[in-house]
C-alpha cells in the first residue's frame, strides 16, 4: 500500500478559507496544494509546510479577501426576535433541562459575582488620590548580623522617612504617620477614645483627603494640633465648626487646627484624627531610640515622586541611601524599597501593616477556587446540551434545509445559552445578597475591607459577566449543532456528536465526584474539629461566665457595683482570659539551678478567681486575701511546672512551700493545680503555668451569673457600666462566645467548606443527570427490545445503572483514602489534642453524595425502564 | 471597462496563456514563465495578474476536473478573449511601429 502523503498544515488552510472569497478559494487552494506536494519532493516536509503557511499569508490581499457580508448580519439581527422566540419555547418544552442549567449556572455565577463584587471593591481602594500613580509607601526590611527577614516590613524608620526627600533625587514630597496618637480626647465635661496617627505637615499635600476648614499647609505644622475629622469633631462637639477649639490629650493640650471629610471607604488609611507629628520633638526629647535608623517598627512613610519618576530607577538611589546610613547602626542594614499605593491592598501580604489587607495569596486562590467552578458549570451546560443534541438534530437539519445559514444555527444556540445564563444571572443575584452577609461575617477583618454593595456598575458588569458566561457555555454547543449534516439529519443517519468523547465524559465524572466526596468530607471532619474544640474540657469550668473588659477601670468599683445584683453569683478579678489565645510570660528561675531559667506563661487573678473557675487542686490551698498593695508573696503553679524544674522531685505535696524566683520576686508556692488549657485548645505553646496574685490592676473582670433571662441581666450589668464609664462602650462577652470567637477561623473554614461542597456537589450532579438521561434515551430501543422479550423492570434497572454505580465507586475510593490520609497523615498530626478521626465522618459524606447521584440515576433509570415498548418501536 | 493598457507583465502572462492553449493554468503559467524568462515568477504575482487580467476581460476562466495531485481540487484554465487578443495584436503593432521608426545605426553597438 501506498504512504499517505504528508498534508499541509490544517490551521493555515483552515485559514485561507476563513478570509478567502469563495470564487477564488478552490483554485487557490488547488494551486497551494500543488507547489506543497512539489516542493515536498524537492525541499523536504518541513520547509514545504513552511512555504505553504508563508503563502497563505502572503495571499492575504484585499483582492481575495471575503467581503463581510452585511445582509448576513443583518439577516442575523432580524432573526434574534425569533431566535429569542425559539429558545424561549425551548426552554419551557424541555423544563428539566433548563431548570438544572439555570440552577447550576447559577449557583456557580453566585461565586463568581461574589469574586467581581470583591474585585471591584479591592481594585478602587485609594484611587481617589488626584496623584495615586506617584505615590509609593516606602518599605524595609532588616538586616542583622547576617540574618535577613524573609519578607519587607510596611513601616521603616522615622529618619528615612523625614531625611529621604533631602538624600534621594525624585522625591517630592513625603507624608509621615506614625502610630501611638489613639487615646482619649478630653473636654471639659467629656471624654472620647479617638483613634488616630501622628502626621506630618505634607499630609494634605500627597494625600488627597479634603481639609473642610482649615489651612492644609499649616495644620499639622507646630507642635500640639490636631486634625479632626467630621464625625469626630461632631461627636466631641456636636458641631464640626470646631476650628480653634482646644482639647486635652495625656495631659496635653492640643489645638484644632483643621477640621477634614471622614476618609473614605476605600482608603486603606483609617483614622479619626491626626495629631502634629511635630509633637514628638517635644514629648519624646528623650527618646534617643525615636531618630534611630534601625527604628523601623512603628512610621509608615509615603513618599510623592516627581513626574515620570519610576520606582525601579528609584531603587539604586534608595540603595545608596540606605548604604550612607547603615554606618549609623552596628552590624545591621536596613533594604528600602518603594511600594505603589494601588498596590497595598492587593500586593504582597507584608507585616506591620497599617491597617488589614487582602494580599495576593488570598486574592489568588478566591479566583482560582470561582475559576474552577464556573468553568465546571460551563462544561456541564456544554456536556448537557450536546447530550441533548439527539433530540435536536433534526430540529437543525430542517433549519439547515430551509436555508439556515451556519451562522445562523450558532446565533441560534447562542441566543439560548445566553439566555439561559441570563435567566440563572437572575437566580445568582438573590443568591448573591443571601450569602454576602455571611461571606462579610465570616471574618471580622472582610467586614471592614469590602462593602460588596450593588451600584450600577457593578450591575453593568454582573449583566456582561453573565453573557460572556453564556456565550463560553453556549459555543461547543453551538459548533457542533452548526457541523450537522442536514441530509444525515432528516434521514435520521445522525451519529449524533455526543457519542463522542464518551470516555472523556466518564473519567469527567469520576473526577467531578471525587471532588464532591473529598469536599464534604474535609468540610464534616473540619466540622467535627471545630465542634471538638470548642467544646474541649479546658481543665477549668466556663459555664455562665461573662467577662467584661475593664478599659481602664477600677475593677473593685465595679465589682461592689455588680455584687449588688441578685444574679451576680460570684465576681473575680483576671489580668487575660484563658482558654482563648491570650498569652504573657516571665522569667523564672530554676530553684534547684539559678542558672537555668526559663520564660513560663502566667494570669494575675485574685483569690476568687480559681474558685470559681473550679480549678482543681493537687496540692495547697489558694491565694490568701491581701490589701490592695500589699507585696506580692504566694504564687500557684500547674504540675508542667513542677516536671519542666523538677522542684521538689516533682511530688506536689512537697512543693508547696517552696520559693522560686519569678520576675526578680521571691514567692512561695501554696498551691499546685491540675494543668489546664493556658492558650488555645488546638496550640501547644502554654503549658508551664503560673498564677500569680493581683487584686487592683486586672484588664478583666470575670462575672458569674445565674440567670433565667439572660438578655436582661446583661442590659443590667450594661447600665451599672454606663453609670461608671460613660466614655467606653461595654465590651463583655460569655466565656463559651469567647471560645468559640477563638476558633473562628477554623468557623470560617467550615462555612466555605460547606458552600463550596454543595457548589461541587451540585454541580456534579447536574453532570451526573445529563450523562445519565443521555445514555438512557439513546438505549431506548434496547431496551424496549429487551422488555419485549422479557426482561423485568428491575433488571433493566441494573442494567442501565450499572455503569454508573461502577463510576461512583470508582470516585469515592480515589476520594476516601485521598481524604484519610491527607488528614490522618499530614493535617491532623501538626494540631495539638486533635480529634482522632472517626469511621462516622469519612463515610457520612461519601453516602449522602452517593445517596443523591443513585437517587438520580435511578429516577431516570425508572422512567426508561417502565416505558411502554410498544409507543417506542412503533416510531420506526 | 478599466484600461485596454497591458502592463509588461502582463503581456507576458497573456502570451503565456496564447502558449499554453488548453493547459493554461496558473501553476503551468507560473512553470512556463520561469522556463522563458529565467527569473522566478512567484505564484503570488501571477495569480494577482491574472485577477486583474480577468477583472479588463482580457482572458476567461473556466474550472477544469479534479485531479489527485491538487488535493482533490479543480484547476482554472484560462482563454484569451477576443479583447485579450486585440490587446496584444495592438500592443506588438504599436512596437513594431517604434521598431520600424528607429534607425537602424542607432541600436548597432550593443
């Protein structure tokens, strides 16, 4: 036989035939075809596939070039009232099909409008600044005998930032904000915590934010003025004509010299008021540390360069810059760098940032995540329509002769897919405004990022994000049904498309499934984590506790205040919470090495405090009540203490008694309790602890309360409060809110876990549901065939969902194990006092996704099954 | 009706076709032109003059069988039409004409 000649390049004659006139196509094709073959036998394949696409191009002349044709379009135009037409009695005729594609689109268009929403918020944060392109945060990172921090900090020293527009060429100006101005502002007859940074007098001038009253060049020139905003000013005032006023700040005097319009939403910078930065040089004159160049923890510098200044030609002068100083410091460097405004939201996650971000990282994985679900949606409209296409194909065949053009069949399918998308954009949007709250919720530093709110652009993108969808869902779709063959259509010769890639499909579904089934099971064991965790015997009881932040207050003031009510069991006194992530050491020495020392983690509480958070004993009694004032002499130590010093052969009895150094204080152990949980529930660090004794100076007051109203005892407590702080807002919660405020994240994971899972799931079993409604209708004669010779219902059932039963199980042990081990193997191993996994939660999952995909299959199956065989083989 | 102007390339592509009677097609023009001229004749070239030739009628195609060696695709013959044909009668008159005119000292010497 003879050797296939090689072809010429598919792409290139694909080419030729799209811009090429129709009368000159075939000769022109034919003349290609036969230099190609010449020049194969001459010069080689390589370069006759070469020349061939060469003179493709080279015959791109307006002379063969296909004039659009205009009618066409226009015919096109004319016919989108019927195609709208059609599609719509599509849509109703086949109201399973729709409503699943309508149901899936836009469950996964939910998420995506989500991710716009986000995108859109992220993306306008500080543009309103007039020059925002030239403004850049000026960035550092340490070094220090060699060992360099992995990533930049936000902040750098205060001398770089008030010394750089003098040493470095390109900078015109430079806004300074350093941290520490937050307090109470005082007037006579009131006080109001502010939140606020110290800044200098170019703030007004590199930031675009609008000074109300005032001279922006001067009122944050002189020591001791302030800056207002509107809300601040009219709180403390009841009025923003407050220019020239005084208020008192630690014990300073301060003058309002401007009063500004509230920063904007989408300001990273967040603040009430701003203080003369020039202040410092009065307050802090002692301060040696204030000026130093490797001070760079606490000054965020934004820096205005000159006109056509870029950063990357920035850099090597801010590198010289930074050569000159580090002679000032011993064996440190200190590395500069320029970050763009537009950046600080959405750029690299650095530390000390000024206010919350939401990085790259983060970013990137949401549109990964919304990425691969919408695109698995897409790929199910496309897989469901194709599988339709049976039904269809004479439907185009007619069309076709009638005299529809190909284009005119792919508007067509497009037509309906758009719709179809626009339909579930309907859907996704009452979607969107039920999980946004939850989505907002879900992390307290969100709640203060986005806003997520519907304007009409966002609606204008939202309505062009849907048609993009529904034109990508649509157009495989609408290819193949424009390929169909009339004559082989209304002949009904139809191989129909979808018998291809009918392997493809299936390893699709097993993929999909598995996906399902790992989802929900990480989401249950995550669950159960969560559950486990808050729910974990610290070692010390939290039942009915509520905690109040004393902000400053006399906790005895307010104790004898709470002891008047009857609900009020018991009151004690804390310096942190245990149990929920608060931490604080201090050094302690070995009593049996003085050389051996080591920070142990410690709580200051009074004597009711163990009491009543039911502590157990081991040994010795409890703090023996003091006057306020009094040395502080007794300290309780856990038994990880007792093992970690080995004090007294590690038998409690015996240690109490005994005196250890701690904080440079000689104490006497009178008591030993059972370890407990110091730290979070799911951390090991806080094993070693002590308790010492403090009954004036606590942050917290720990109230115990027998309620049946809760709500009510809680308003109670709320006014007693008022009565005594009328400045700070009451911050009390239960002990049990507090935990469970702890574990948060580990919330948020099931939240989004759960979502997602359900997305996956859905979206699976749409798939599942098109495969399975497919294969059945094509198998209709079969088994009619088979009915009619005998075969039962139920082993017709079998029959046809064997193959899917087999594909399940196939996806569920890929996911199980996969799932098992991941956890068992890599997560669970690295968190402290982890629930062991249980048998429970790695099938529950994998049963109800399998119990939803047989449910499907087999209504489907059913109705095939019970098909009168008669109805089916008259049609031939 | 565009020009009756023949273009020196032209010409020769109508001479070729006069040549190549019923086998005149655009690869055989091509190879033909190459044979006579000895400079190459791209195909590009070629089929634009044609075009144009088609476009002042002076020549007339017609689709010819399919054959295996184009791929299964028809080749355009071409014919010179009658005005193809006055056009190049009038374009040899007109340098004879001018041949005739020179005397003949002045080309010796070449």
């Amino acid at each position: 036989m003879e050797k296939k000649l090689p072809n010429p390049p598919k792409w290139a004659e694909r080419f030729l035939c799209w811009y090429c006139k129709a009368e000159l196509l075939e000769d022109l094709q034919g003349d290609l075809n036969e230099y190609f073959y010449r020049n194969l036998k001459n010069k080689g394949e390589r370069r006759a596939r070469f020349i061939y696409v060469l003179d493709v191009f080279k015959f791109f002349r307006l002379y063969t070039l296909r004039i659009p044709n205009l009618l066409n379009l226009f015919i096109n135009f004319i016919m989108l009232g019927s195609y709208i037409k059609t599609s719509r009695r599509n849509l109703v005729r086949n109201k399973l099909f729709s409503g699943i594609n309508i149901f899936g689109l836009g469950v996964s268009m939910s998420v995506g409008l989500l991710m716009i929403a986000m995108l859109v918020d992220v993306f306008s944060y500080d543009r309103f600044h007039t020059e925002h392109h030239r403004i850049y945060r000026l960035i550092s990172r340490l070094e220090q005998n060699g060992n360099v921090n992995s990533s930049f900090f936000a902040t750098s020293s205060m001398k770089a930032g008030l010394s750089i527009k003098e040493s470095v060429s390109g900078v015109q100006d430079v806004a300074l904000l350093r941290n520490g101005f937050s307090g109470d502002i005082e007037l006579t007859e009131k006080k109001l915590p502010l939140a606020g940074y110290w800044a200098n007098d170019s703030f007004f001038n590199v930031f675009s934010f609008d000074l109300i009253q005032g001279n922006p060049a001067t009122a944050l020139k002189n020591p001791f003025q302030l800056v207002l905003t509107e809300s601040s000013a009219f709180k403390l005032f009841g009025t923003t004509e407050a220019l020239g006023k005084t208020v008192v700040r630690d014990e300073r005097q301060y003058e309002v010299t401007g009063i500004m319009k509230d920063p904007p939403v989408f300001s990273h910078l967040k603040f009430d008021m701003l203080g003369s930065l020039s202040s410092l040089e009065v307050l802090e004159q002692d301060n040696l540390d204030l000026m130093k160049w490797d001070n760079i923890w606490n000054t965020w510098s934004y820096v205005l360069l000159d006109e056509g200044m870029e950063r990357t030609t920035m850099k090597a002068s801010l590198d010289q810059f930074s050569a000159s100083e580090d002679r000032t410091v011993e064996n440190t460097h200190v590395e500069l760098d320029l970050q763009p405004l537009d950046e600080i939201m959405t750029g690299e996650n650095l530390a000390n940032q000024i206010g919350p971000t939401l990085g790259k990282t983060l970013l990137r994985i949401f549109i990964a995540l919304t990425i691969v679900l919408i695109l698995s949606a897409c790929f199910n409209y496309t897989n469901l329509s194709v599988a339709r296409s049976l039904s269809r194909t004479k439907e185009v065949g007619i069309r076709k002769t009638i005299g529809a053009f190909k284009s005119q069949i792919i508007g067509q399918f497009i037509i309906e897919s758009v719709i179809i998308s626009l339909l579930a954009l309907v859907l996704s949007l009452g979607l969107f405004m039920l999980i946004r709250p939850h989505f907002l919720s879900m992390e307290s530093s969100l709640q203060q990022l986005l806003r997520l709110e519907l304007s009409a652009g966002l609606v204008l993108c939202f309505l062009g994000f849907s048609i993009l969808i529904g034109i990508l869902a649509g157009l495989i779709p609408a290819i193949s049904f424009s390929r169909i063959n009339a004559v082989n259509a209304v002949k009904n010769l139809m191989a129909s498309p979808a018998l291809k890639g009918i392997s493809l499909r299936k390893g699709l579904t097993v993929f999909q499934y598995s996906i399902s089934i790992i989802a929900i099971t990480a989401t249950l064991i995550i669950f159960k984590q969560y559950k486990h965790f808050i729910h974990y015997d610290l070692g010390f009881s939290t039942e009915n506790i509520l905690n109040i932040k004393l902000q400053g207050n006399d906790p005895n003031l307010l104790r004898n205040e709470l002891n008047e009510l009857t609900e009020v069991q018991d009151v004690s006194q804390s310096m942190l919470i245990s149990g929920i992530g608060h931490y604080s050491g201090v050094l302690m020495i070995n009593p049996n090495d003085p050389l051996d020392s080591a920070y142990v983690y410690y709580n200051s509480v009074d004597e009711n405090y163990l009491a009543m958070h039911s502590h157990r004993f081991v040994a010795g009694n409890n703090f023996n009540p003091k006057f306020v004032d009094s040395l502080e002499t007794e300290v309780i130590v856990n038994e990880e203490v007792l093992k970690r010093f080995n004090i007294a052969g590690q038998q409690a009895s015996n240690a109490v008694g005994q005196v250890v150094k701690v904080d440079g204080k000689d104490l006497a152990i009178v008591g030993v309790v059972e370890n407990f949980e110091y730290g979070k529930a799911n951390n090991q660090t806080g094993k070693e602890v002590i308790l010492r004794y403090s009954n004036h100076n606590a942050n917290y007051l720990n109230v115990k309360i027998q309620s049946e109203d809760l709500p009510a005892t809680y308003a109670k407590l709320e006014s007693i409060w008022k009565k005594l702080d009328p400045v700070h807002p009451f911050e009390a919660q239960f002990y049990s809110q507090q935990i469970q405020d702890g574990f948060k994240g580990l919330e948020a994971s099931v939240k989004v876990g759960g979502f997602l899972s359900i997305l996956v799931i859905c979206i699976a079993s749409i798939g599942l549901l098109g495969m399975v409604v497919f294969t059945t209708e094509l198998r209709i004669k079969e088994v009619s065939v088979r009915k009619v010779l005998g075969s039962s219902e139920l082993s017709l059932l079998a029959l046809l969902s064997r193959g899917f039963l087999v594909l399940l199980m196939i996806s569920a042990l890929i996911a199980i194990p996969t799932t098992y081990l991941f956890f068992a193997k890599i997560l669970l191993p690295q968190i402290p006092n982890s629930l062991p996994l249980q048998l429970q939660e790695m099938v529950l999952g994998s049963f109800a996704v399998l119990l939803l995909a047989l449910l499907m299959i087999g209504s489907q199956t059913l109705k095939v099954a019970r098909t009168n065989p008669a109805e089916v083989l008259n049609r031939e | 009706m565009k020009g009756t102007n023949l273009g020196e390339f032209e010409e020769l592509v109508l001479l070729t076709i006069a040549l190549l009677m019923e086998d005149a097609y655009s690869v055989a023009i091509c190879d033909e032109l190459e044979r006579v001229t000895g400079r190459s004749a791209k195909l590009g070239v070629v089929h634009a003059v044609l075009n144009r030739l088609e476009e002042k009628e002076m020549v007339e195609s017609r689709l010819g069988e399919a054959t295996k060696t184009r791929g299964g695709k028809r080749k355009r013959f071409y014919q010179i039409s009658n005005t193809g044909k006055a056009a190049l009668i009038r374009s040899k008159e007109m340098r004879e004409e001018l041949w005739n005119r020179i005397p003949s000292l002045t080309l010796k010497g070449i």
